[in-house]
C-alpha cells in the first residue's frame, strides 16, 4: 500500500507542479501583452499629436500662399489658384496610392 500512496502523492505532485509552471507562462504571457498594448497606445497617442502638428502646418502653409497670391492677384482668384492647387495635389497622392496598391 505504501508504493501506491507514494505514486499517487508523486502524481499529485507532477501535476501540481505542470499548474504552477501552466499559471506562470500565463503570466508572463499577460506581462508582455501588457507591454505591448502600453507601446502600441503611446505610439497612436504620439501618432495622432504629430498628426494635429501636420494638420496645423498644412493650414498655415495654405494660409501663407493665400496671402502671398491674395497679394498679387486679389483674394478671390487666390482661393480659386489656391483650391485647384489643393485639389491637383490630392489627386496626384490618390493615382499614386491607388498606383502602389494595385502592383502590390
């Protein structure tokens, strides 16, 4: 009877030992999804200010052409040149997104 109590407690304790190893993979696993989820929100919270910095750059170098045309030919021909300008520009960036994707 003795040898069957002492593989029983040595089974008992292999499967105790295979939980804790099983409950700190899982930790370490939580661990590194935690630190990935910290970096990849401070990468889009830094993404989005230096978006906001683009956006206010783009609007004050249409700003300073409007002054400068405005100057030269008046505000409403400046807004005219100035927007088909603008419109020129986002079409040339859609052919060449669209060119890119379709080589992909």
């Amino acid at each position: 009877m003795s040898v069957l109590g002492d593989l029983l407690k040595t089974a008992g304790d292999a499967m105790r030992l295979a939980s804790d190893v099983m409950r700190y993979q899982m930790e370490s696993k939580k661990q590194a999804v935690k630190r990935g989820a910290a970096r990849i929100g401070m990468c889009i919270a830094l993404g989005l200010v230096a978006l906001g910095f683009v956006g206010a750059g783009i609007g004050l170098l249409l700003y300073g052409s409007f002054v400068l045309v405005a100057y030269k030919i008046g505000p409403g021909w400046s807004g005219f040149v100035i927007g088909i300008g603008c419109f020129l520009l986002a079409g040339l960036l859609m052919l060449l997104a669209c060119g890119s994707r379709k080589r992909s």
